[in-house]
C-alpha cells in the first residue's frame, strides 16, 4: 500500500502556470495528481555525490518539481568522469562538481533552488548538513561517508534512498530508522559494522556507463514516492540489478529483532577470515572477482551467474541443510551472494571475508 508522505512536506500552495504545464504528465498520471506535485515543489532532498548515481537522481528529482536540491560533492569534473556522469560536460572540466551539476541543473529546470555543500561529508559535518532536508539520497562511493550518512541519518529520523553501482551490478533500498509498519531499518542493521578498509571501486573495476543511468532513475523513483506518499516504497526490500542479464532480483529484509533466514545471513558480519575450505562439510564458494585469488579449496563462482540461479554441480548438488561459507576479499560481493544463496533454500550460509 502507498506510505503516507514521510514528512509533513510544505506545500507550495497553488503551482504557478508555467510549472503546470512543466509538469503536465504528472498531473494526468493516475494515483498522482495536483497534490502530489505541490508536495515535490514544497520538498528539499539533499544528494550525497555529484557522480555517476548522482547526476541521473539530482537530473530526475530536478526535472521531476522538487523544489531545493542540495548536493554534497567536494570533488572537481574530471574527464574519466564524463564516461557515466552525465550531468558534467566535456566544459567543465576542472570545475567543482556542485558548481557543474548547480549550472545544469537550473539550465534544466530554472525554478529549481540548487543548494551547493562543496565539502566531504564525515561523521564531524553530516548531522549539520543533512538537517532540515526532508529526504536523503545516498550514491557515494566509500564506507566511510556511507555509515556516516546512515548514522547522521538516524539521529534525525531522516529516511535515505540507497543505491550502488559497481562493474555491471547495482543495489537499490530506502533505509529509515523511523519508517513505519515495523519496516524500521538501517544500512548497518543489513551490512554490519564499518569495514576498516575501503572496498573495490569503479576506479579498480570499472563500471558499465548506462547501469548508473537505471540504478540511478530506480533511487529517484523512490525518493519521488518518499516525499509524496504514492506507490510502494522499498522499505524493507534489497534491490539487485544485473545488467548482464537486465534482471532484477529481490531480497526481503526485517528489522534486527525480527530477523532470521536471509535478514540474518545479510546482518551475520562477515568480519573474520575464513578457515580450511571443507571443514566440517561445509562447502566454501568464493565469488571473488576472478579465479585463482581466494580460499585454497573453494569454489569459484560468478555472482552474476549465483543472481541468475546458475550453480555449478558441486553446489546444486550440495545439501540445503549443510553449511555453505562464501567467501571474497572484503566481504562484500560475499555478503550478496549469500543472501541469494539463503534466499535460495541453503540454510547455513555465512559470508566471509578473505582477509582480518
């Protein structure tokens, strides 16, 4: 069912004509209508980076009527980023990346009010930036500003639409320590403590430019349905994208005191290092980003071909009751690909890391 709007939005009162017809399509779009807009233009939602997720959500929200816009980058356009962040053009180059997407931006839609924090988000500014928005979309790149988000987020029962995109893969959900219906849930609550090293990147592994672009309208589409109480949220679910098979996958979260089966293979940490691969009968996968780097023992296998379903023989044929470790440098292609595997029937799956 559609949530209430997260926040009592300010409405701006009667939308001027011009922006009537700006935004005719919305206002003919069932389930929307004339309110639901007054609601987008009375919004502020702040998006943390200006990048490859950030250009296509801060594009949308713009085009969409949301009223302010902030956007946190400290960075400057380079030109490996115009490969994705289609916001920049080859113009920019060498400028603030706030200052390029403000430009755009206005350019855009000119109503918009585009506030720029030129500035790293950490765990010493977060809460003082994040105030007074009424949602926040998180599409950085590192651990550190996510769990600061998360915990900024969380002391002010603000509600974070999520995404991240890496090779081909993508991830999309709305955590929110205050959501209602018993689906209050965080990003730590799913992912465990912070790591203390960063993990892959797109500067390590690359990324497929277009996948930002369906990852990112996914997180505007959200934070769209946040802030005007229409369609259903993805509180509580994990959205997975393959854009080597254009499939999305679903996973069911819950809450820590409710969780068991996939919620608490997802929130099992992942922090130690594994030990001799078969222990125990336990079959060890490794869903490293190639073969030949992991547990001595384990079985290699894609994530992709795990998200499709696709099993090596050795693992279909392995019993649904018996313990399966997966494993990977960091922990984090691991942690995905066991909640598939739970999600999947096996019922002793812990991802592992490959390194203390």
């Amino acid at each position: 069912m559609p949530l209430d709007p997260v926040v009592p939005v300010t409405s701006s009162g009667a939308l001027p004509a011009e922006e009537r017809r700006r935004a005719a399509r919305h206002l003919l779009l069932d389930g929307f209508g004339p309110d639901a807009q007054r609601r987008l233009a009375g919004a502020r939602v702040v998006v943390i980076g200006a990048g490859g997720l950030g250009s296509p959500v801060l594009q949308y929200l713009a085009a969409a009527g949301v009223g302010t816009l902030g956007v946190v980058d400290d960075d400057v356009v380079e030109p490996s980023n115009l490969q994705r962040q289609v916001l920049h053009g080859a113009d920019g180059i060498g400028s603030p990346k706030t200052s390029s997407a403000a430009d755009a931006l206005r350019r855009l839609a000119p109503a918009v009010h585009v506030v720029e924090h030129r500035e790293r988000l950490d765990g010493s500014n977060a809460r003082e930036i994040l105030a007074g928005y009424d949602v926040v979309v998180d599409g950085c790149d590192t651990f550190t500003t996510r769990y600061a988000v998360s915990d900024a987020a969380t002391a002010l029962g603000l509600p974070v639409v999520w995404g991240t995109v890496l090779g081909w893969d993508g991830q999309v959900a709305v955590w929110w320590s205050a959501a209602p219906d018993g689906r209050a849930i965080t990003y730590p609550d799913v992912f465990g403590p912070q790591p203390s090293v960063e993990g892959e990147s797109c500067a390590t592994v690359g990324v497929l430019s277009p996948a930002c672009g369906v990852v990112g309208a996914t997180m505007a589409v959200e934070a769209v349905k946040l802030l005007t109480g229409t369609g259903e949220v993805a509180l509580g679910r994990l959205l997975s994208y393959d854009a080597r098979t254009s499939r999305w996958d679903e996973v069911l979260l819950a809450p820590a005191v409710e969780a068991s089966g996939v919620e608490a293979v997802l929130r099992s940490g992942g922090s130690g290092a594994v030990g001799s691969a078969g222990a125990d009968g336990e079959l060890v996968v490794d869903v490293s980003l190639a073969p030949g780097g992991g547990q001595e023992g384990a079985v290699w296998v894609r994530l992709e071909d795990l998200a499709a379903g696709e099993y090596p023989d050795v693992l279909a044929s392995h019993p649904k009751d018996a313990p399966v470790v997966v494993v990977c440098p960091y922990g984090l292609r691991s942690r995905g690909a066991a909640a598939l595997l739970a999600d999947d029937g096996w019922t002793a799956v812990s991802p592992r890391s490959l390194r203390p």
